[in-house]
C-alpha cells in the first residue's frame, strides 16, 4: 500500500495539466479531476496501471475494469474505446502508461531461456493485481524524473526489470507472445498489420488468412480471441477511428472523408459512425470543438 501511495504522489507531482504528460520516451502519465467520456483510439502494445481512481477499457466486446493496484496489459495494435470511472477534484485519477517494445521483450524471452505460456485464450489484453516487485520498480523508474542526471545510467536496466516482471508474472502468458514468431498470434500480427495499413481497401477473410498462412477457420477464430472482434469489425473500427480523427482535425466535408477511408456511401458511413459514437459525424465533430478536451 505504502509503494501505491509513492507512486501515485511521483504522478501527482510529474503529470502536466492536461490529460496525458509525456515524462520520457514510451512513457506517459495520466490525470484526471473527472469522470470522462468514452474516447475511441488505437491502441499500442501498453503495459497500464492505476495508482489512483479508475478506469475502463473496451476492446471489442470485451470490458476491462481496472482500479487503484491494478494493471492492464494489452500485446496487439487493437481499437480500444478508454475512459476514466472513478475521478474527482480531490482525490484524481492518476495513471501510468509504458509503451512495449515487442522486440526488446522476445530478446529478452529468448535470452533467459522464457517460452510461450499455454494458455485457453489468445485473449491480447489481460487485467491483474499489481505486483510488489513490480510496484517497487515503477516506483524507482519515476523516481529519475527527480534526478535527470541519473536516468541515463539507470532507466534501461530499470525498463529491463519491468519487463522481465511481465514476462514472469500474472500477464506471462500474454506478455510471452508478443514480439515472438511461429505461432498463431504472431500470424495474427502480420494480419493486424495489414489491415491497419489498408483499411481504407476492400478485404475478404479469406485472403487475410492466406496471409496468414492460416486456414479460414482458423484464422477467424484465432482473430477473434486475440481481439474479441472480427478481421470486418477490426477494420470498420480502424475506418471510423480514423474518419473521426480526420474529423477532428481537418476543415472538410463528411462526404470527402467517407469516401478516403473506404465507404462507397455517405449514407453508410453516417450510419456505422453514429452506431460506433453515439452521434452522426458532423454532431460528433462539434461536439469535440466545442469541449475543446478530447482525451484517451
């Protein structure tokens, strides 16, 4: 307990004023003094925890809960929809966020000797308590923020116990699969990374799995398991997720951006961008402007 008091007091002290600071490279900290409101965005392989308040997170049909002492790890590029449930101007939401370095994690695997866990899902995020040993390392990684000069010396070989802890802990089994070749999720990899570079092409299953080098049977409910949606429903998120960026950011007709990120229908696209968000593309992206606050 003590340890979680100490790290949330180091993001307390380093986090900026808006929602997300960045503190080093891969690593950010969030704050919030308010419950906020479902934002959609694509996710990284991340390595989350609470220090204080609440989160959720939904990646397709699956909900991720997390609290104060709780970590959340997710291994794939995967729409995700986030937002803070438990905050307040006294006691605010404090979070800390690592970015995974797939590579450096199967380096590490492969160098002490680590296989892939069995596991009866290829589920891509995981929710757990967080670890003592790992709080411990959190905390002494924050800690350099207070002493820049120290950090080059020490933050690798700190990063380096963080991810051995995942490696070794409660999220093995998932944190073992990322980065390694081989096996199916590696397969389903490759695919993620071809959708996200041609969502805005048309697809077939099909095709995705051969790829994949998969059946299609295969491959779909590998797929499905990894990201609790289908290859179609992947690639209508990453569409949308993108057209609402575009929205946010760009002086341009609705229609204009349907069209660019894959819909042969304005119509269409109206109706899946309301279904996603709650509200139709051009109500959407006024509502955003007008908080002025979007958040992860």
């Amino acid at each position: 307990m003590q340890k979680l008091l100490e790290l949330a007091a180091l993001i307390e002290k380093h986090a900026g004023p808006s929602y997300l600071t960045n503190v080093l490279p891969g690593i950010r900290l969030l704050r919030s003094t308010r419950v906020t409101d479902p934002l959609a965005g694509l996710a990284v392989p991340t390595f989350a925890v609470v220090a204080q308040g609440a989160k959720q997170t939904v990646i397709g049909d699956t909900v991720c809960d997390y609290r104060a002492g709780d970590s959340l790890v997710i291994s794939l590029d995967v729409p995700v929809s986030a937002h803070v449930t438990k905050a307040s101007p006294e006691e605010p939401f404090l979070g800390f966020e690592m970015a995974l370095d797939p590579a450096a994690l199967a380096a590490l695997a492969v160098e002490t000797g680590l296989h892939p866990l069995t596991s009866d899902t290829d589920m891509g995020a995981t929710v757990s308590p967080l670890p003592e040993n790992l709080l411990d390392a959190l905390v002494r990684l924050l800690t350099l923020l207070d002493a820049p000069s120290d950090a080059t010396a020490l933050r690798p070989a700190i990063e380096r116990e963080v991810m051995w802890r995942l490696l070794t802990g409660e999220h093995a089994s998932v944190i073992r699969q990322i980065g390694l070749e081989g096996g199916p999720t590696s397969r389903i990899v490759q695919a993620i990374a071809w959708l996200k570079q041609n969502f805005a092409e048309p697809v077939q299953v099909e095709d995705l799995a051969s790829r994949a080098g998969m059946s299609v049977t295969s491959f779909h409910r590998h797929f499905r398991r990894a990201t609790s949606m289908t290859p179609i429903q992947y690639q209508k998120r990453v569409r949308l997720i993108h057209a609402r960026t575009k929205l946010l950011s760009e002086q341009r007709s609705v229609a204009s951006i349907g069209f660019e990120i894959g819909y042969e229908s304005a119509s269409q696209f109206n109706r899946e961008y309301r279904r996603e968000f709650g509200a139709s593309p051009g109500v959407d992206a006024a509502r955003f402007r007008s908080v002025g606050d979007v958040m992860r």
